[in-house]
C-alpha cells in the first residue's frame, strides 16, 4: 500500500507532468527514438517494476497491464506487445452501448457497386463555427476495401474538427490508424503520452490504443487510413541497401504523461465498424508508466530521403513507399503509404512528371501542400482522387503539354507534399462520397484536351 503522503507526492506529480508537455505545444514533447523498438517510460520516477513484468504488489499501488498487438507466438520481428502500469485497470469500466455512426462506416462496403470511373473530391467543408465537431463527430469516410472482420484491407477517411475532444475518448479495434493532417496541428494524447503532429508530420496509432484529440489551432482537417491488415512497418529497401527512405531513428514514440481527472467521462470504441460507447469514472488516460514495442509513433516527412534518377526515365513510384502493411505474399501490399515531397527533377531525355499508367493496385491520393505534379488544376489541398485498379489515369492535358515542351534543366519541386494510400484490393467508395455535393463530377475533363501527335 502506498502511505497518504506518497500518494499526494505522486499525485502531484502526475500534474506536473502533464503540465510540462501541455506547455510544450511548440515541439518540446519528450519523445524517444525508434520504430519498433523495446521502449520504457515513467512519469513518475520509481513506477517501473524491475526485473519483472507483474509482480505481486506493482510499485506505487498501481495495476499491471499488458497491451498484445500481436499474437503471442508471432515472430519476435513482428510481434508487439506493451506492458503498462496504470491507476485503474482497463477493465474497471461498464458495458458499452451502441452509439449513432454519424459519417463514419466500416467495411465491406455493400452500399453501391465496384466503380471503376476515375473519381475526385474537393476539400471535405469545415464544421461552421457555431457547429462544434470533435475528431470523433469529425470523421467522414470515403472509401474502402477488405473485410474488417477477417483483418484484411483498409478505409480511407477524412477527418475535419474544431472542437477539442472534452471529458470524450477514442479506441479503434478494428484497426490501426494513421493520421496524415492537411490543416492545423492536432495533438494526440494516447494512453502512453501525447504526441503533437502538424502538416507535413504523420503518426500512428496502434489498434485499441485509447487516444483524444486536441485542437492547438481550434480547427483541422486531414487524412485518415484506417488499416485493418498486418501492422505497418517499413519497407524492405533492397538493391538500395543498408540507408534511405525513412529510417528508424526518424520516428518519434511518447513519453509516458497520465491523467487523473474526477467525473465521468465517455469512451467511444470503434468495434465491428459501429460506435459503441461507455460512460468511465476515470481517464483511460492513466498509465503512469510503461515498457515495450506497441506504441504510437510520429514521422516528419522531411526527414524521408528521396531516391530517384541521375540518369533518364524516373523508377516505379514504389520507391517514395513510408510505411507498408505487408500481406502473405510477398511484395504485395495490404495498404502502402507512398509520399511525393519536395525533390530534384534531372533525368535526361525524360517525361519528369508521371506517365500514364494503369495499375493492379488501387490509389487513394491526397494533397497536404502546394501543387501535384501530374496535375495543373483542380486538385487542392484537403481534396481526394480514386483511381482504382487498371483505371487508366497520368498527367492531364495541360501538365503533358507543359512538360513536353519544357527545357530539361534541373528542376527543384518544391513547396508541395502529397501522398497515396495504395492497396492489393479494388476501393469502393461510400454512397456518402459519391453523392458529395464536393465530389467533382467532371474529372474526366481534365483528359479531354488530350490530342493526336502521331506522324
């Protein structure tokens, strides 16, 4: 048992603590480094069991817990698990009750047929002022693939907020979520501390890792793959070697901050594709300390070193891959997260922007910043293009006339971020999507200028 005075004194500091990383909104979290490594973390010192992962009395009075993102058996190379030392047990909470979906669905998607048009959207409008939306009544889903059920396949979302998640909590069980923010910054306290993630940044939260989401800025939008297959890691770089694309030492994981806070709060879980909610005498919010390799993590995309030609031609765009979610063949991906940032253009005798193409997989692209190189018009940030499998798709009629007649100088692109979430299965969109008063009916046209040159 722990005496009244130590219980104050940790009390206090648990305050402290989270004091300190909420007046660290400037970038001065503390974060440790790593993707996938064994990490270990106390807000308070003395919390960590030593030598063992549940004794018979945890250090502080507090409750051990372990958090398995993998099977038991699985490969030490894959397998994640966290243990956690929290002032109430997770369990310590009452059934949950379905709750209104709002814009968010779950797949298999069954509400219209396969598609296989080339399709695009405007930005998804922001909440109005004098209608608060937090990131959960926030999320809009616009297509998706694979069964949630059997852990296959992915949901595209977008997410648009200006309210802070007050007394109000989030879990996903259905999958790992991967944040990708077009406008403002959010800040993601997780059971095992905050992380703050601005445009350009991405993170990752694990499945069924607790969260809510504030708002520094009071509004904000951005991407959402939500990733019901294998857990995404980084890719294999092959020929490329030991160096390049992201590297481990790049990505950030939190430190341990808990929460004590008195009153009822509300934990809304997403299981099954459904919301389901439950009213909590506490913070899920409560770990004090904890050890392991399932954590959230955050990426600065600046950070990621671009490979690309020195010669002619450009390589497959396989080679701008962040993160990919393997599946059980190999090479061919459940969903990858592909990125196209700021790069040198210098390839002799070459068309620089993309070629025309059509694809076994699936891409889902959205644009963070500036402008899409393969598109001169009509695709802003915050907007969203689908282009299934085998739908023929490249540069419109203006970028391929422009880039036909340009001088081949070395050209810096600059200012510009997009990326794709791309996927092994066709995506079907929601009815939601496609009756979009946003969604752009004419895309097509942006190919229509397209003329003969044959002699």
């Amino acid at each position: 048992m722990v005496d009244v005075a130590d219980d104050a004194a940790r009390h206090e500091a648990g305050r402290h603590e989270i004091g300190r990383h909420e007046a660290g909104r400037d970038g001065l979290y503390g974060y440790q480094r790593g993707f996938g490594n064994e990490f270990a973390s106390e807000a308070v010192a003395g919390a960590l069991p030593e030598g063992r992962n549940s004794p018979q009395r945890v250090p502080l009075g507090l409750y051990a817990e372990q958090i398995s993102g993998a099977a038991f058996t699985q490969p030490r190379a894959v397998n994640r698990r966290t243990w956690v030392y929290r002032i109430l047990p997770s369990a310590a909470h009452p059934p949950f009750r379905r709750i209104d979906n709002g814009e968010l669905h779950g797949t298999p998607f069954s509400e219209i047929e396969p598609d296989p048009n080339r399709l695009r959207w405007d930005p998804l409008p922001l909440p109005a002022a004098d209608q608060p939306r937090d990131f959960i009544d926030g999320l809009y889903t616009v297509a998706g693939n694979g069964d949630l059920r059997t852990r296959n396949g992915m949901a595209a979302h977008i997410y648009a907020a200006n309210a802070d998640m007050t007394g109000r909590y989030f879990a996903d069980a259905d999958g790992e979520l991967l944040f990708v923010p077009e406008l403002g910054a959010i800040v993601l306290h997780t059971e095992l501390g905050p992380l703050e993630v601005r445009p350009g940044e991405i993170a990752i939260v694990p499945r069924g890792i607790r969260f809510r989401v504030e708002l520094p800025e009071g509004l904000a939008r951005g991407y959402l793959c939500e990733n019901f297959g294998a857990a995404f890691t980084l890719p294999e770089r092959g020929p490329i070697g030991a160096n390049g694309l992201a590297n481990e030492r790049d990505f950030l994981a939190p430190s341990a901050a808990f929460e004590e806070r008195p009153g009822t709060v509300q934990v809304v879980n997403k299981f099954g594709g459904n919301l389901w909610a439950a009213d909590y005498d506490h913070s899920p919010l409560d770990v004090v300390a904890w050890h392991g390799s399932y954590t959230p993590v955050k990426y600065d995309t600046a950070k990621f070193m671009v490979i690309g030609t020195i010669s002619f031609d450009h390589p497959d765009p396989s080679i701008f891959t962040v993160l990919t979610s393997p599946s059980e063949l190999p090479g061919l991906a459940n969903a990858d997260f592909v990125i196209f940032p700021p790069r040198w253009l210098v390839g002799e005798d070459t068309f620089r922007p993309p070629w025309y193409h059509r694809n076994i997989m699936s891409e889902f692209m959205g644009l963070v910043r500036g402008v899409y190189d393969a598109k001169a018009q009509g695709f802003a940030p915050g907007g969203v293009s689908l282009h299934n499998t085998f739908a023929a798709h490249g540069p419109d009629a203006e970028t391929f006339r422009r880039a036909s007649e340009a001088a081949l100088a070395p050209q810096k692109l600059d200012d510009t971020l997009a990326f794709m979430f791309e996927s092994r299965w066709m995506m079907v969109p929601t009815r939601q999507a496609m009756e979009a008063p946003h969604r752009q009916h004419d895309y097509d046209a942006v190919w229509s200028g397209l003329s003969r040159h044959f002699r």
